[in-house]
C-alpha cells in the first residue's frame, strides 16, 4: 500500500563531496517540522536562515526553502535544506528529521507523490527520470519534446482517432437493434487507415525507445571469426579477449558505445557450433542464444573459411551479415559488407549500416520524442487488437470487432493513466534516482 501520510526526506544532490547539499522534505505537516527546525513560521517562496542542532554537540547553518501546498513539486508542503556539501553533515542532519517523525524517502517517492497530486502525469515522470540519465546531446533533444508534451500530444491524437471509430462502430450496433443495416463497407475502410496509421505510429515508438534505452546489438557467427576483435575496435579499448584458439569468449562481454549521438549496447557473445568443448562453452552458447532473443540488431560475423555459415535466431530481428578478414581475401562479396577488424578498415561503413538498421530515418528520429519499453509494449498490444477487430469486421463480425477496439482503447489509455495499482507504480518510479 501506498503511504503518502509521513513527511519523507532525502537528498537530492548526487552522493560524495561537494560545495552545497540540497535535502528535500515533503509532508502535509512540513509547517510544524519548519518551526520545530527554525522557530519560524513556513512562508511559501521565502528562504530562512537558521542553525540546526545536531548530533555532538554539532550546530550546521543551513537555508531553509518553504514552497507551500499546493504549489511545489510534490503538490505538498516542501522544504529544500541547502547546507555544507559534506556527507556525514548531510548524514547527521537527516538522522536529526527522522528523529523528528520523517521517514526516508525510497526511490522516485517525490515524484510519485506528484503524481499522485496531479501535479504531473506519468509521462511526464517517466520523462523526468530519462531527462536525469541521458548521456547524449540527442537524447536530451527528444526528452526534452516529450516534457514539452509532443509525446502526449501523439498519445492522445491515437486515442482520439481510435475513439471516434468505437462511437461509429458502438453506435451501429445500437442501432442494429432497431433493424436499421450497418454501414459496414465505411467501418471496414476506417479500420483499415486506422492501422495503416497505426503501423507507422508504432515504429515512431520503436525508434523513440532505441533513441532513449539504448540499441542492443548482439555479435554473432562462428568461432574465431573475429567477433572479439570488432568488439574492441568498436569500444576503442580491450572488452574482449582476443586470441587464435577457438572457444575463448566463454561468458557474455557488454559494453555501451556512442555512435552518431545514439547509444548502442553490444554484447560479443561465445561463438555458436555444433561442436561441444565442455559444459563451459556450452553454458556460454546458451546465455548467447538468450542474448539474441533479446537483441534489437545481430551483426552475423564470417569469415572467409565460414562462408557457407548459417544460423537460426530464435525470432525475426535485423540482422547485419558482415564478413569479416577482407585482408585475406580480394574481392568484395556482392550485397555484403566487408571488413577487416584486425586492421579498422570499413568500420565507420559498419556504424553507418547500424544507424540505418536501427532508424529508418536518423533525422525523423532526432525530430521526434522519447518513449520507453513499457510504452511499446502496451503499443503493442493495442496494435495486435485493431489488427484483429480489422479481420472480425471484414467477416462481419461487428459485435466481436467492437470487443477488440475497447481492448484496445485499454492498452492506449494505460500509456496515460495505468490501473492505479500498487505494484505497476511502485516498478515504474523505482528506476528513479532516491530524492527526486
């Protein structure tokens, strides 16, 4: 259950030394603990200044911001404490509120209870959280246009266009009981722009979450075809051990590498054969099959001795077929791309093939918003019921239709407003920095 009676603490500057801390308190009864800590009356916008008793016989000289409900962040009564940036005064003086009824805030506590207040909505907490983490100049531009309600705004245009055929198709049905013939010719057509529309809208969102988590990219193909080499010239240093024996990459090796502004996780997985050379290998193999049925793009690496190579991933992803070793052989494979990790030749040919597998369009990409996995999925599952209310219309199965287009309407709103459970918001804000 959800409590949002205690007054929580914490800090909200990052950990270690530093010139000023901020602490943040929020709580419906701040104005009491504001007079207990400073003897003076909690005045919205005003700073104070005051000594805070601490443990030791320590005083700290601290500032006292007041934002009064409903106006702060968390729609609560809120105070920021800004004081010397040292950990064990930061340390003492949150020991001294808890002594004084606070409890220690759990991760993105502040920001739930802004949602909680309406002061946010989820996307925009959801937002907020990516804003704190983004590691590129590019991620930040489209964080940036979700927080400015771009995301939101697509969200909502879906929601409307999906609203307007269930009133059409809802009220044919009404209708229908009074013997008046459906329209089905016009309903069969509107469905069918919905999901041309809708096809497109999802891979805005497909391209929006590889923008903002990250593209993963698997390294496969046979042993000793090099795949450890390409890990380290694309990491610029030594990820993966590289040697002649086959075999030698046993475990998964990941690393995160910045390329054109987007982020792509690779992982260079133990070479995938017939052959068995131990339960380590075999238990590598494995964890390197689970890593392809999770990957946004596999980069198939052979070589000259494994032209013929083929292989079964587990579902349908991009894959890049590159051959690897272009010093040991003359001629360009047709329709391939062709490289030589030993000596980085054709490598940024290599990158500007992921970009492109990755974004259809970088510049579409870069114009559009962040989204994250939970967005896609419910997406998703929106999409696979108006396929489905697609297929039922067109054998004139409008009721069963209707069905799948309120299942549907579902899915997208949950993108807004989830199922005020306990659980699905305590999974999303946990992600969140402690005092934010």
């Amino acid at each position: 259950m959800i409590n949002t009676e205690d007054i929580i603490v914490a800090c909200s500057s990052p950990p270690g030394s530093g010139a000023i801390s901020c602490i943040r308190v929020s709580g419906k009864n701040c104005s009491k603990l504001f007079k207990k800590i400073s003897g003076k009356k909690m005045v919205h916008k005003e700073a104070a200044i005051c000594k805070i008793q601490l443990e030791h016989g320590l005083t700290e000289k601290c500032v006292l911001t007041s934002f009064v409900s409903p106006n702060s962040y968390t729609g609560e009564d809120v105070i920021e404490i800004s004081c010397h940036g040292n950990p064990l005064i930061v340390e003492l003086i949150i020991s001294k509120l808890n002594s004084l009824g606070c409890r220690n805030a759990e991760p993105g506590e502040f920001t739930m209870r802004s949602y909680l207040n309406e002061k946010v909505s989820l996307v925009e907490a959801e937002t907020i959280a990516d804003l704190i983490s983004a590691e590129t100049y590019e991620k930040l531009k489209t964080i940036n246009k979700s927080l400015s309600g771009e995301f939101e705004k697509e969200i909502n245009k879906t929601i409307s266009k999906l609203k307007k055929i269930r009133t059409k198709i809802e009220g044919e049905i009404d209708f229908n009981d009074q013997s008046i013939n459906i329209n089905i010719v016009s309903l069969k057509s509107e469905l069918k722009d919905f999901n041309v529309f809708f096809k497109d809208f999802t891979s805005k969102i497909e391209a929006a979450v590889l923008l903002n988590e990250g593209v993963k990219v698997v390294i496969t193909g046979p042993e000793n075809a090099g795949k450890s080499t390409l890990m380290n010239i694309l990491a610029e240093e030594n990820v993966s051990i590289v040697s002649e024996t086959p075999g030698t990459t046993r475990d998964l090796l990941s690393k995160s590498i910045k390329i054109q502004g987007f982020v792509f996780d690779f992982v260079d997985t133990a070479g995938l054969s017939d052959e068995q050379h131990g339960e380590i290998e075999k238990i590598g193999m494995e964890r390197a099959k689970k890593a392809l049925n999770q990957a946004n793009i596999i980069i198939e690496l052979i070589d000259p001795e494994n032209m013929n190579y083929k292989a079964q991933y587990p579902r349908d992803p991009k894959v890049l077929k590159v051959i690897n070793k272009l010093d040991l052989f003359e001629n360009s494979e047709e329709n391939k791309l062709c490289i030589s990790a030993k000596y980085n030749k054709n490598i940024n040919e290599l990158k500007d093939s992921l970009v492109s597998a990755a974004f259809k369009s970088k510049n579409k990409t870069l114009e559009g918003f962040s989204a994250r996995t939970r967005h896609l999925e419910l997406i998703n599952k929106c999409y696979a019921e108006t396929i489905a209310a697609e297929k039922l219309c067109f054998e004139d199965s409008v009721e069963l239709s209707a069905e799948h287009l309120k299942s549907a309407s579902n899915f997208l709103g949950q993108i807004m407003s989830p199922y005020s459970s306990d659980d699905l918001l305590g999974e999303i804000f946990s992600s969140f920095c402690i005092g934010k």
